[in-house]
C-alpha cells in the first residue's frame, strides 16, 4: 500500500505513482476519473459502430447485411454498452474528477470503493462484449431483455447470461462509485462550502447519485431473479412474473435515463454561466427544482407499462407531466443567466446550446408519450426511438460536448482547436437531427422499432436513408472531436489554470491540477467563489 | 438545504409523498408500484442517518493518511468479478475467482493495518 495526505495534514508514505501502475491501481479522483471517462467513452465509440452496422442494415427494406439473430444482437449491445457501459459510467466519472475540485476537497472519500467501481465497468464490459464469442451470440432480448423472451426457451445460450452478469458489474460498479461520491461531497467539502454554496454541476451529481443508490438495487434485484430464472426457473413463474420483472427494472430504468442526462445539464450550466460572464440565474430554486425532478423521475417508470394494462396509467401520466415543472425552471435559469451576460459562443457554449434545444425535443415528445392514449399508438415504434435518441443524445451527448471543451484544458492543461470544435459541433447538430428526426415520421406511420426488414412499406426507404445519413454524419464529427483531441495533445497551446474566467474553485488551481489539488482557497461565499474574487478581491473594502 | 442530511432526508421526503399519493389516491393495483418508491425513501433515510452521524471533517484536521495506490482492492474486485461470470462458465472460475478474492481481501486487511 501506498499512502498520502492533504496538504498540510498529509503523512506520504510513498509518493503516488503515475504511468501503468496509477492505472491500475491508484485511487486518486483525478486519474481515477480521467480512467472512466476514457474507457466509457471508448464504449461510447464501440456503442457507435454498432449503430452504424445497424443503420447500414436499415439503408435498404431487404435484409442484406446482417442475419436476423445478429440484428437483434447489434442492437441490444448497442443499447445495453450505451446505457451501462457509457452513460452512467460517464457522468460518475466525470463528476469523480471534477466534484472534489468543484467543493474544495484534496480527494475523494472512499477512493477505494472508487477504484473498485472503475475496474468492475471494465470487466462489465469484456464480460458482455464476450457473448459475440459464444457460439450462440451475444445476447439478442433488448437492452432491458423482457422476461419471457429473456428465459432459456426464448433466449438459449450463455451470450445472454453474460449479458445478465455484466448488468450486475455495471450496476454494482455504478452504486460503488455513487457512494463514493456523495461521501465526498458529506465529509470532503471545504471550510465554508455549504450545501447551497456548491456549483451547479455538483448538484447535479449529488441528485444523479443519489437516483443510482435508491433506483440501481431494483437493477441488481431484477437481474439476480433473471440469473436464477434461467438457471433453476422460480422467482418470475406464474402469470405475473413478466410485469414483477418490468416494475423491477424500470424502477431503474427510467431513473437511469436522468442519471444520464442531470451531469449533462449540469456542464451544459456550467458552460452556459462561464461563457455568459454571469453568476447561474436562481441557484436555489434550480437546486430545489433539481431535488423534484429527481423524486419525480423516480415515480414515473411505469409509464413504460402502459400498454401492459397492469399499472395505474392516471398516476404515471400525472407524475411524468408533472416533471415539465422542474424542467421549465432548468430552462428558465438557463435562459435567464444569458440574459444580459457577454455571451461568448465558444464551441463548449454551442454545445451548451445545442443541449437545450435537442433535449427541448426529446422533453416535449416526452409529454406526448406521457399521455396514455397517444402512447397506445406510439409505443414500440420508431417514435419511441426518436423521442429517447433525443432525449439521451440531446441530454447527454451534447451536454458531454459542452463540459469536454469546457474542461479539457483543465485535465490536460492543453487547449482543444476552438475551430475544429465548431465543425464538430455544426456536424453533430446535423447529425442528430438528420438521424433521429425522420424516425418521429417513421413511427408515426406505424415502423416499428428492432424490424431489421420493411420489405412491404417501400415508402419507409427514404426516411430511413435519410436517419442512416444522418447516422454516418455523426460518426465523421466524432472523428473530427477524435482529431481535435489528438492535435491539441500533440501541438499543445498551454491553458493555464483558468483560461475562460471560469467561476468555481477547479479553476483557482494548475492546470491539470497536483496530487493534492489545491494550494490555496480564495474565502467561499457564493457558489461562484472565483467570480466573487474578481469582483470583491480579498482585502477590498 | 444547508446541510448534507437535510438534503437526503428532504429528498426521502418527496418520495414518500409521491408513494402516499399513489397509494392513497390512486390505489395501485401493484403493492410494488409503492413499495418500491417507499424503499428508496428509507434507503435515503438511512444515508441521511448516515451523513447525520459521520459530518464533514472539521477545518482543523488531524493529520490524515490516505491510499494513493490499492492493489488488493483491483484483486478483490476481479476475484469477485471472477466469481460472478463462473456461475455461468463453470466451478472452476468461481474457484478460481474465489482464491483471488480471498486474497484481496488479506491484502485489504493488510491495507487496513498499514493504515493505522
């Protein structure tokens, strides 16, 4: 073992090691959380090329690229790598580099508990990528795999439960790092950092995390019962084991989709307050407004069990409205805090952009969604896919691009090309929206969503042309972020510790920052501790 | 909302009145549909209890030593990882995962011991 301390308190044992030995087993938050964010993001890519296969598959009504059984395969790893293995992976991480920064702390609390989440994302990973290897496949039921196509009869094969295993490493690893987190934000935050007092985006991972430990163990629950399904039959027979097993998972399920979209609106707030030179419009009620949407998202799962006529519908539709309340002030904090500011359309500020317009999208077909009735006639087809593509793209990819440029210069001290960030950014904008808008017209006309063929419905050509187009568009901007990245590293522009005017305390210290992350700390007043220091400099009257 | 606690009890607080209303008013064909929310509720309660009795550290710290580096904690989590894919692949993996969970978790003790 190898130990340290916070400045000034510290007892060093041995000084930390970087290279392939901090990589392996070092817990600090910095390059604990730099691991995750490279290793999700290299699923993010893996995820990616999956579509393409899928989306090349949809270019013709014929099937001609894939089989049937390797179709329903693609897309349940895609789903299942996205939603496991990148979203939530993702915005734990980069909340466990940036919230000890953010709340003035020299680390995280539990770091080992940290480093264990990190190495069980990865092996969640290599275990469900593994059913490709298997004879019978990787897993073909559905990134939520339904019981009974999820039961032996329906799904023979080891591919699907490796897919069940890696769920439970994805899972337990989110939990491990969650509490991580939130026992930093308890025991670690600053002298003077109240609860009011932390930055937006921290806000956002305290109420993210606090979703995965109340909303994960119905995942770990739901696929424990699966495993032991269909290894000895039991816990889902009888006539209501299908519904148990879908009240079970989307008690995660729909949590899991604003685990992937608060970390997001928080960089995309961090970059809207940075770029607008103001101070975020209303923290507290966008704290309180943070803490509702939240409850409320845990309380509306079972609008995704509409159809099945077994849940109360009248309560799910008034609980899932009801989150367009907490939304509309997030918006309207947004739009306020640019009001009057000197906006600087960066391309960390476009994406910022960008995110509430795609995620506005993906909320108002939420409300659509929300209503029984017009969810009768969507569900199952391709305006469902639309409307999460432009929720989860919309709220977490983009809001991911805004706090990537935003912070990028922090972790690695070089700045990213602002030029080639904007090419990016009007290329995933045209992406998105070329890919996942015509699929509101496909579903509309009755497409329904996992068909690999639509041999009868020639008229569906175009409009799936159109979304594969839009798929490839979005695969050249990621390689345009990808050549950004690796000529910024290459020919690096030094950031300095604060190259935007940055607000909150990650930019008082070096860029990247030392092991014990601070030297000093300016006095905490405000959740914006740096703008109060150029307004109101220490010492001044 | 100043303090951590306050913070998780408020938010168990909304999920109780979440779970009440659709108990008492719509009547949830499903005890799940409530218990489920109110589950969470208590799991929130707890880490309110939780952050109510372990506060932050004070400004005047103790000197305090932390782990940079943790190989028992990579061994024990592989091991166990190990130990989960062998209940598909065979005995031998839970074994196997099992010895090298085992002997994370002496590394882990040994951590502890360093520690203090």
């Amino acid at each position: 073992v190898s130990v340290a301390a916070a400045p000034g308190a510290s007892v060093q044992a041995s000084p930390p090691r970087g290279g392939l030995i901090g990589a392996l087993a070092g817990t600090d938050h910095k390059s604990l959380g730099a691991r995750i964010v490279v290793v999700a993001f290299a699923f993010f890519l893996a995820g990616g090329v999956l579509a393409a296969l899928i989306r090349t598959e949809l270019l013709t009504p014929q099937l001609d690229v894939v089989s049937r059984q390797l179709y329903n395969a693609l897309f349940t790893i895609h789903g299942s790598t996205m939603f496991y293995l990148f979203i939530v992976p993702m915005a734990v991480g980069v909340g466990v580099y940036l919230v000890p920064l953010q709340i003035g702390a020299t680390g995280m609390a539990w770091g080992r508990l940290g480093l264990a989440g990190f190495w069980l994302v990865l092996a969640a990973g290599v275990t469900m990528w593994s059913g490709f290897l298997t004879q019978g496949g990787a897993a073909a039921v559905g990134w939520y795999g339904f019981y009974p196509l999820s039961d032996v009869p329906n799904s023979p094969g080891i591919g699907t439960d490796l897919w069940i295993l890696a769920i439970l490493m994805a899972g337990l690893a989110a939990i491990a790092l969650a509490a991580s987190l939130l026992a930093t934000v308890v025991q670690r935050r600053a002298p003077g950092m109240t609860m009011l007092r932390l930055p937006p985006f921290t806000w956002t991972i305290i109420v993210t995390c606090l979703m995965i430990v109340t909303a994960f163990p119905a995942l770990i629950v739901a696929m424990t019962l699966l495993f032991i399904q269909r290894q000895f039959g039991g816990p889902y027979d009888g006539s209501a084991g299908p519904i148990t097993y879908q009240q079970l998972f989307w008690f995660f399920g729909h949590p899991v989709v604003y685990v992937g979209f608060f970390p997001f609106l928080g960089a995309a707030a961090e970059a809207v307050t940075t770029f607008s030179g103001k101070r975020w419009f209303g923290h507290k009620p966008f704290v309180f407004a943070l803490l509702v949407f939240a409850a409320g998202s845990m309380s509306v799962w079972a609008h995704h069990m509409f159809t099945t006529g077994a849940v109360n519908n009248r309560y799910f539709a008034f609980t899932s409205t009801l989150l367009l309340v907490p939304a509309g002030v997030e918006y309207f904090d947004a739009a306020a805090t640019m009001h009057g500011g000197r906006i600087r359309l960066t391309a960390s500020m476009l994406f910022a952009l960008g995110f509430f317009f795609t995620f506005l999208i993906g909320g108002v077909t939420g409300v659509w969604v929300a209503s029984p009735p017009l969810d009768y006639q969507a569900t199952d087809s391709y305006f469902i896919v639309a409307h999460f593509h432009y929720t989860l793209f919309g709220g977490g990819v983009l809001g991911l691009f805004a706090g990537i440029y935003l912070w990028f210069p922090k972790v690695t001290g070089a700045l990213l090309r602002e030029g080639l960030g904007k090419v990016h950014f009007w290329l995933t904008m045209v992406g998105v929206n070329l890919a996942f808008f015509p699929m509101f017209f496909l579903g509309q006309d009755g497409m329904p969503r996992r068909y690999p063929e639509y041999t009868g419905h020639p008229r569906w050509q175009t409009l799936n042309d159109l979304s594969s187009a839009g798929a490839y568009v979005l695969a050249l901007s990621l390689l345009v972020f990808i050549a950004n990245v690796g000529v910024s590293l290459l020919v690096r522009r030094p950031a300095g510790p604060d190259p935007w005017g940055g607000q909150t305390l990650e930019w008082m210290t070096d860029s990247p920052p030392p092991p014990h992350n601070f030297d000093m700390l300016p006095p905490i007043r405000s959740h914006a501790p740096l703008l109060d220091r150029r307004r109101r400099p220490e010492g001044a009257a | 909302v100043s303090r951590p606690w306050v913070v998780f009890g408020l938010w168990g607080c909304f999920l109780v009145v979440l779970a009440a209303v659709d108990w008492l008013i719509f009547a949830p064909p499903d005890a799940l549909q409530y218990a489920m929310p109110a589950a969470a509720a208590a799991g929130c309660g707890l880490l309110a209890l939780v952050a109510l009795l372990r506060p932050r550290a004070g400004g005047a710290r103790r000197p305090e030593r932390v782990v940079v580096l943790s190989y028992a904690t990579v061994v024990l989590t592989l091991g166990l990882a190990a130990v989960l894919v062998g209940f598909e692949v065979g005995t031998w993996l839970c074994l196997l995962g099992g010895g090298v969970a085992l002997g994370g978790l002496l590394g882990l003790v040994r951590e502890w011991r360093q520690l203090r």
